[in-house]
C-alpha cells in the first residue's frame, strides 16, 4: 500500500490546481539484525564488529574516474547492501579468527518499526490516507472533478484488493453546502416575490421581484473580478441584505404607484420617484455598507471568514439602488398600470392606513410617556440579555464527527489501537454510522480548517465518523457517548463538531502561568475541581493541558566505574537503545525505498532483556589511553593489528557494573510555555445544551479567587478568549465605521438633529432581538452579531428615507405635525414590506444550524423595528422640533 500511496502521490501532483500531497499511515520498513547475546559471546563476535562490518560494506564509496585515451570513466565498486539476503551473506571475523556469514550468528528479520506509530484504519481495514491541499485561487469544486476523474484513471492501473475510500472530501463538502443554501437563497427570493404580488399587485411584483433576481446575478461577476470567493458567507449575504435590495426598489415603485393614482400618466410619472428619492436611498444604502466594514478590516479568523460579507453586500446593495434608478422606472413605464377605479382615489384611504394613522396621532399624543414606555424596554431587554444563550461560534452542519480518544500516559500503543478497533466495530453495528476511520498517534492530516488538531502521542487516537446526514449525527452523538463512557472508563474521549473555534482545545478555560511547575499543578488543580463541581460541566471533560507525571527508568550512570570498564555514556544508551527498540546502523534501497537496519541484542529465545541490569554493554571506541599509541595510530582495518586491537577492547560488562542503579522516577512529559512562562491550562466543556458564557460566568468568581503567589498570573482562555479577540477586532474598527455613518447622516440632511435621531433608534432594536431569542432558544453568536449588524442597517436605511419624506411633505406645504403623520403613513407600505420580505428570506434558515441565530435575531429584531421606525422616528422628530398638533 506504501508503494500504491507514493504511485498516487506522484500522479495527483500533475493535477493542475494540486499544491501539495501528503501521505499519513504508511509504515517504515526495516531490516532487524538481532544478535542473541550468548551466542555472541561463545563465538567471540562483538556487536562493534558487526556494525563496522555492516556499515563498511553499505558505505558510500568514491573510487574517483579514470582516464583512457580521449575517454574519462567513473569507476564504482558494487556488492552495496540492498536486501535481506544480502545481510545474511555478509563476512564477520571473529575475535579467534573464525569466519562467519552473518547469518550464522543473528537472525535477519523484515518487517516495520516496532512499535507501529500513525496507524490508520477504515472500517477497521488497513489504510493508508492520502491527503491534497490546493492551490491558492482555484475552485474547489472543479478540482475535486479533476481529482475524481485522475482517481478512476488509475484505479484501472492499480492492482485488485485496493479501494479508495473519501473520508472527508472538501469538494463534496462545498458542493452540498452551496446547493443546499442555494435552496434557501431561491426559496427566499420566490417568498419575496410572492408577497410583493400579494401585497404590491402582480405587476409591481414582478418588477421588482426581476430587479431582485438582476441583482443578484450581477453580483457574481463583479464579486469574481475582485477576488472574491462563492461558499457559504458571500450566500448567507443575499440573504441578511434581502430587505435592503428590496427595498430599493419598494420605494421607488411605491412612489410611481402614488404618482399614477393621483397623477395623469405621463413620462415624469415614472422620473420623479426616481429622481426624488435617489440621494436618501444612496445615503441609506452607503450606510448599511458602512455597518459591515469592521468585519470587513476584522484580521482574526472570524474575520477573516465572513470578510466576503461586507464585499457582496457592498457590490449587491449598489447595485439594487442603481436598478432601482433605471430598471425599475423603465420596467415601470413599460408594465405598471392603474385600474379606473383607483385613478384618483386617495392611495391611502385603506383600512391600515387609516388604523395607523389613528395610532400614530395617539402616540404623538403621549409623546413622553411612549418615550418612557420604549426605554423601559430597552432597559427589561438590555438587563434579560445576560439570560440570553452566549455561544460565540456557531457548528457547521456536517455530517461527521471527531472523536478524541487518550489512554493514560506510558499506555502501549497497542493497547490503544486495540481500543479503536474494538470500538470502531461496534459503532459499524449502528445502521445510522456510515464509516468509521480510525487513526493512532495523532491527526492524519490538516484536512479540514475548521477543526481542532490533537496532540501527537503514543496513548492517543482518533476516530472520525460518518453519518447520513447532520440531523443524524446530533441524534447519534448521546449515544456514541454513553457507549464510551461505559465500556472505556480509564479513557478520556471527546465527541467534537466542526467549528471556527479552532484555536482552543475547551470551550472554556482557565490559565495560570508562574516558574514553579508544582505550584502551577496545584493551582490547575483548585480550578479543576471548581469546574468539576459546577451543575454546567461536563465533567468527563475536566482536565488541563499537561500530561500527567509519567513513570521512567532511569539509569544512574556511574562515571568512575564507566571509565574504567573503558565505556561512556553513548556506549550505555546505545546498549540499551539494542535491547529494546534496536539501534539504527545502516539504510538500504529498494529502488526509491529507504529501509533501516537495525540492531536488536535479545535473549537465546528472540526475547527481549525484561532486566535492564543485565543487559551487555561494549565500548564502541577504544579506549586510547590504554593502549600503545604507535600501535594504535598505525592499525589497519581488516589487519592482524586491528585484531589484536579488538582483542584489547574492553570485554562487554554488564549494565550493573556501570550504573549505580536502574530505578522508576517520574518526570514532566510535557510542560508547556507562553512568552517564555511556564504556562498550564484548567479546561473543561459545559454540557450539551448549555453554553460556555454560562459555564464561565458560574465557576468565574470561585476560579478567580484562587489565591496566586508572587510571581503567578492568571487569565480566561478558550472560547471566550476568542470571542474577546474577534470582537477586539471588530470594534477596533468601529470607530471608523461610526464615523463615517454620522458623517454620510450630516451630509445627507445637512444638520445634526435627524442624524441623532436615526443614532437614537438604533439601540431600540434590542427590544426584539433579545425575546426572540431567549423564546426560540437560540444563542447569540457571531453571526447574530453579522444579523444584527444587517438589521441596523435596515433601521438605518428606513430611518432616513422616512425622514427625508418628512421634509419633503413640508416643502410641500403641510405644517409640520401633518407632515409627519402623512409622511409615515406614506412610508408604511414600504416599510412593512421590507420588513416581511426580511423575515420571509430569512424564514428558510431558522434550520441551518450556521445560520439559525442570525436569523432569529435579524426576525425577532425586525419585528420591533418596523414599530421603531413607524412610531418612534416620527415622535423623536416631534420632540426634537418641538412639534405639536395645532388646536
């Protein structure tokens, strides 16, 4: 399979858009030279004699070139070692003379490196992973054909027996993602189009919902011109900004509609709107832009994820006022009509419009205490947000889990793999588990960039596991969980999904830093027992991230009593390193694959010396001291001289006779270090259904009056450390953000009290946001934070073109309390369908586990801003201008 791996490596290379391949599983191989130590010393053969045999004959020789006539030959010796058989046939002189092949005193064995590391198993059958990373600024989905069709190429050039088997394909992964949301855009588009017939007439419907569809695939390819990429975030921005395309177009032909009602159908019919509002409308949508920049400048990985945002709303949202400004007047002009009965009338004589101006007149009434009532709100929902789920990053909606799997440490790494496939057969008793891929040691590869890579180590493994589908998974996972806790209690495991938080290996932790190892096991220990104690933790989950102290033989060497044996400290470790693992001498070829040599010293039955004591030691290097210099500077190898010097050498001894014990101790397996400081973490994970801010804010004053001696720091990690980055970074640039809406507001109205009150209206939406999501259950995550982010940008833009229609009903004439109430009442169709057709495009993704927290905030918070932009503008207008109704 090694062979067949690096065959396929080879091959995927040429694959335009391939940048890198990588190879996990395959195993060393190795050729073991292993010298029973009696038999060693009844034919007087010494292991040096044997490495220097072995390695004299494998070395690398340079006989130079040689000249005849006019040609100039390279000479080569052959006979280097290449196989087994090889070793077996190799001349060793004894120390009486003697000549021996090397087989005659050691066995010669094939086979891999023992213990066997970065095992890799599907469905419990051997396998070998093949991993490819792509170029930057391909498409990953025509790679993956390009990769698909080079596979069934050569699987016609590869032997029967070997399957190829897709553990986590990225294209596929994309591929069902962009489908999958490309549903939900073209379910949002037709629930928009549909209500603006419903609610506009069909006409009016089928303008702007062609202006919307125009929209959309206009922005494709200015987003690829710019370097933009289509996944799932540059999608999801269709989608938050859909009221805002919309509502473009809403207005204008709403104004075109009142025009032809009241107006005799002429050219400026279908210019005026246009005309009139073009200026608001790019003042709005330049605004709701400008909420998406911090996200945009944002560098942490969140940022960087969801930077597509800000460029496919900034392309999409210029694009509908543009279509708006043309399309629609056109389309308008050619379409639009007006039936006979309604020519004429009052375009807003209706039931609604008179119900809402009726309450509008009521509330400017009671002007103060409605102000009263909406800060009370505001304070009821600003104080119940801390009951609002707080989970940062949101799971993606894979249909595959990873499995953590550590061993205590100093466990065998057969042990482990025997755990993995134990539990990998029964997890292939489940109908619902699709394949189960097993791996020991550590991570395969970096095949996914939303995941956590463990820790390499001989007692941990992995297993990822397949499902139908994400709903399956998150039904299976309790199971999967209960099973491991009951048959693998020495074990600690974690079942983990896809997600940004990749940094962190808890949702939550707590980290202590000082010089002091010990103290700093004592503090991570106080933490986790308070993290334990907690109702929210999940308490199989408590640990932190150095290894427990592990168990070591430790040889005493004693020097003196080296010395004089003529032995040193690499002489000890090189005898040990025989007895055990075998101690690497020589690598030969097969063709392009490396196989070490190793020399293993074993019993007269082939096993292993369980008695470190008595394992033989031999010096590899005479000592010179010892010996006559002349005759030590003039001996030649192969000559009767060097006999005579391996004569001389000191005979092997015993590990006893230079060590003054062998003894179990423990040590630090692992001790880790940030900014140079000792550094330890405690971590934990909260239950399922419970969130980390919750975990945190519970255990956060016990944690943090632990005590800290001088020279001792503390700080939270995990989630919350990354959320503080991400937002860090956000709001660091929100200053520039604000800046430029207030300075776009001032321009726009050329004063400062209507922009204070669009910035006044702002924290209104809060009202809605936090019921609606503490009755749906959601938690607010980062992309509720992109939701309400968008959502502002609808007040904000309903905001202003309310505003300015305010102004313009007072240039015509009106006072100005009339010009209010007509001013909103002539806005409320276009709000309202703005607002509808939000929530309606929103509608589909209350079942993406991604996008559902953005959702519930972006509906829940329309719902109250459509109320704060109808009734709390207006009455901010009045107070600021003083305005009251006359008699």
């Amino acid at each position: 399979m090694g062979e067949m791996a690096d065959y396929i490596r080879r091959e995927m290379l040429e694959v335009e858009g391939v940048r890198k391949v990588q190879i996990y599983g395959a195993q060393k191989p190795c050729i073991d030279v292993v010298l029973p130590v009696e038999k060693m010393a009844n034919m007087g053969v010494l292991p040096l004699q044997v490495i220097m045999a072995i390695q004299g004959q494998n070395a690398v020789v340079y006989p130079g070139t040689m000249q005849t006539g006019d040609l100039q030959l390279r000479v080569a010796i052959d006979d280097r070692l290449s196989t087994e058989e090889d070793l077996k046939n190799l001349l060793i002189k004894s120390l009486s003379g003697d000549v021996f092949k090397l087989s005659d005193i050691a066995a010669i064995q094939r086979g891999y490196n023992q213990p066997m590391r970065n095992t890799m198993f599907v469905n419990n059958k051997p396998a070998i992973g093949i991993s490819l990373s792509m170029e930057s600024g391909e498409n990953i989905i025509s790679l993956g054909k390009k990769v698909d069709e080079k596979m069934a190429s050569l699987q016609k050039n590869i032997p029967v027996g070997y399957e190829f088997t897709k553990v986590f394909f990225q294209p596929d992964v994309v591929k069902d993602a962009i489908n999958g949301f490309m549903l939900n855009l073209v379910e949002s588009v037709v629930l928009v189009i549909i209500i603006l017939m419903i609610t506009m007439g069909l006409r009016s419907g089928i303008i702007i919902g062609t202006g919307l569809v125009l929209t959309i695939f206009a922005t494709f390819p200015i987003l690829l011109s710019t370097g933009g990429t289509l996944q799932r975030i540059s999608l999801g921005a269709f989608i938050v900004a859909m009221g805002m395309l919309v509502d473009n177009a809403i207005v204008v032909v709403d104004g075109i509609l009142v025009d032809l009602q009241t107006k005799r159908r002429r050219k400026s019919t279908f210019v005026n709107a246009p005309k009139r509002t073009a200026i608001p409308l790019l003042g709005a949508t330049v605004i709701a832009v400008l909420a998406f920049f911090p996200v945009f400048l944002s560098k942490d990985t969140a940022g960087t994820y969801a930077r597509d945002l800000f460029i496919v709303l900034c392309i999409s949202l210029l694009i509908s006022w543009l279509l708006a400004l043309t399309q629609v007047p056109l389309f308008s002009a050619s379409f639009l009509k007006i039936s006979g009965r309604m020519a004429g009338k009052d375009p807003y004589d209706g039931k609604v419009f008179r119900a809402i101006e009726k309450s509008l007149n009521f509330f400017m009434e009671y002007k103060i205490t409605t102000l009263v009532v909406a800060s009370i709100l505001l304070a009821l929902a600003a104080y119940n947000f801390k009951n609002v789920k707080q989970s940062f990053f949101p799971d993606f909606n894979y249909n595959q889990v990873y499995i953590e799997y550590k061993l205590p440490d100093g466990t065998a790494p057969g042990k482990v793999n025997k755990d993995l496939e134990k539990i990998t057969a029964h997890f292939l008793t489940y109908p619902q588990v699709q394949m189960v891929v097993s791996s020991h040691g550590s991570t395969p590869t970096r095949y996914s960039l939303v995941r956590a890579i463990g820790e390499a180590d001989d007692s941990y493994g992995e297993l990822i596991v397949n499902f139908e589908d994400y709903k399956t998974m998150i039904q299976m996972k309790p199971v999967l969980e209960a099973y491991l806790r009951g048959n693998y209690p020495d074990a600690g495991f974690r079942i983990r999904k896809y997600n940004l938080s990749i940094k962190s290996t808890h949702l939550v932790e707590a980290e202590f830093s000082g010089p002091d190892p010990a103290i700093l096991r004592n503090l991570s220990n106080q933490a986790e027992e308070i993290m334990y104690n907690c109702k929210y933790t999940d308490k199989y989950t408590v640990s932190n991230d150095w290894r427990p102290m592990g168990k070591a033989l430790y040889v005493r060497y004693n020097q003196p009593a080296a010395r004089m044996a003529g032995t040193t400290r690499q002489d000890v470790s090189n005898a040990i390193l025989a007895a055990t693992d075998g101690l690497p001498v020589a690598r030969v070829y097969e063709g392009e694959t490396e196989i070490s040599v190793n020399l293993k010293t074993r019993n007269s039955d082939g096993s292993m010396i369980e008695d470190l004591g008595s394992i033989p030691v031999w010096s590899m290097i005479p000592d010179a001291g010892s010996l006559d210099k002349e005759k030590v500077m003039g001996i030649v190898y192969g000559t009767e001289a060097f006999d005579d010097l391996l004569k001389e050498m000191i005979r092997p001894v015993p590990l006893n006779a230079v060590a003054r014990a062998v003894e179990i101790g423990q040590d630090e397996k692992v001790v880790k270090r940030v900014d140079g400081k000792r550094t330890i973490q405690a971590q934990c994970d909260p239950l399922d259904g419970y969130s980390p801010a919750l975990l945190r804010k519970t255990i956060k004053k016990q944690i943090e009056s632990i005590p800290l001696p001088d020279g001792y720091s503390f700080r939270w990690m995990g989630e919350y450390e990354l959320q503080g980055s991400a937002l860090k970074n956000i709001f660091r640039f929100l200053p520039i953000a604000i800046g430029l809406i207030i300075l776009v507001l001032i321009l726009l109205f050329n004063d400062l009290k209507r922009p204070a009150i669009v910035i006044l209206c702002i924290p209104l939406a809060i009202i809605g946001i936090v019921p609606g999501l503490m009755l749906l259950g959601m938690p607010f995550t980062f992309m509720a934070i992109i939701g309400t982010v968008g959502l502002i940008g609808m007040l904000i833009k309903n905001s202003i073109v309310l505003l300015d229609e305010i102004e313009k009903k007072m240039h015509e004439g009106h006072d100005h309390y009339n010009a209010i109430i007509h001013a909103t009442v002539s806005r409320t169709r276009p709000v309202l369908m703005a607002s509808f057709t939000t929530m309606l495009g929103m509608a589909p993704l209350l079942l993406d586990p991604m996008y559902q927290s953005m959702a519930a905030a972006v509906i829940s918070g329309l719902l109250a801003g459509t109320i704060i932009t109808l009734i709390f503008v207006p009455i901010l207008y009045a107070v600021f201008h003083n305005v009251h109704k006359e008699g």
